[in-house]
C-alpha cells in the first residue's frame, strides 16, 4: 500500500476575548489542551481586563465525540498517526491566524500561554514562527523533545519562562519538574520560575492574575 499527500484548500475556526485597541497592553495567544474546545476554554481567561488583554485562541484542527458516538465535542492538536503532517498544517494554520490580526507585537507585551498537549504545540510554534515574545506560559504540559536551543536563537535572554503545575495532577510524574526545567535551560539558558497550586490537571483562573 502506497501513501500519498495532498494539498487542500481548508477552513477552521479561532476565538477571540476582548478588542485589540490602542489600550491593549497584552496578547495572549492560547493553546487549549486535550479534548477542549477554544469558546469554552476561554472562559478561564474572561476575569482579566478586558482594555488592557486581547486573546486569541486557535484550536486544534482535529475535533471528535468525547464520550461514543454523539454529546461532547473536543478538539486535539495531533496524534501519533502521521504526526509530521500534522505539524506542518499547525503550522500553515497558525500562521493565517497571526496575520488575519495584524497585531503590533512592538507595542504590546506578547504572551505564550500553552495547557496540557497545548504545551507542545506552542513550543513548536514559537520555534517556526520566531516572533519575539515577552513571557511563555507552560501550565501542565511538556517541552516537546525535538527542540534544541538553535529553534530559539532569536529570542533575547529577557523572557520570563513559568511553568504550573498542580499538587494532585494525576499526570504529573516523579522528576517531571526536574525534567522540565533541563529541557527550557536548554533552550533558553534559564530556569523556568515554577509555581505549585493545590489542584489537579487544570487551569485555576485566580492563578491567571499572577502572569
């Protein structure tokens, strides 16, 4: 059996919270985690100023039933099953979406913010893209393994790295920590600040005032 790819046009959705205005002074891009959908996962966010905050959140181009045949819908960014193809449709996807919003990354603090599998994707594309950022939001999630620090040569050495974490999170194995905080010194040359909450594998919206 042969396999053989083809180009397509394809449309999908991204959210947007909030107007990007001259009083904008952040612009978060969101990445969701497995199994969410962008409208509903934006409602964590909904509590912080609405002048001085744009969000915009994509959502991973593979949706499916939750639970069986019908009920729930979520979204996933990928799957092992032809992943490098994937990869690249994120890619040429996101990449639409940051120029549909001609945002002026100069005039605003620009934030990275990745939950869950969502955590890998913003990696990935914070390396393809290379837009400068001001600070990049790990929150229960991974640094992809394929990353070396060339994919991050562009950066400044100013950008505040923070990863989140909760006590109770059933993923979250033994020496994960630790593993995560070699992985971004290797791409950045600094520790991640970390941060604990009493929690599981969740984004707690108090906790979004601190970043």
């Amino acid at each position: 059996m042969e396999e053989q790819h083809i180009n397509f046009q394809h449309s999908a959705p991204y959210y947007k919270i909030n107007s990007y205005t001259a009083k904008t002074k952040r612009v978060w891009l969101v990445f969701h985690g497995y199994g969410q959908l962008s409208k509903f996962f934006g409602r964590k966010f909904e509590q912080l100023d609405k002048d001085e905050n744009y969000f915009i959140l994509p959502q991973g181009l593979h949706k499916y039933y939750l639970d069986g045949f019908y009920g729930r819908v979520g979204a996933s960014w990928m799957t092992k099953e032809d992943r490098l193809t994937d990869i690249q449709n994120q890619y040429s996807y996101l990449d639409q979406v940051i120029a549909n919003e001609s945002i002026d990354f100069e005039q605003v603090e620009f934030i990275y913010f990745g939950f869950s599998q969502g955590v890998a994707t913003m990696f990935r594309y914070a390396a393809h893209s290379q837009i400068s950022f001001d600070q990049l939001i790990i929150w229960a999630g991974t640094v992809p393994p394929e990353l070396d620090a060339v994919d991050f040569s562009f950066v400044s050495g100013s950008e505040k790295i923070k990863y989140f974490t909760g006590t109770n999170d059933p993923f979250y194995k033994e020496g994960m920590e630790e593993e995560q905080r070699a992985k971004v010194n290797n791409l950045f040359e600094k520790d991640p600040e970390v941060v604990w909450f009493e929690g599981k594998h969740e984004v707690i919206p108090d906790l979004l005032q601190t970043i």
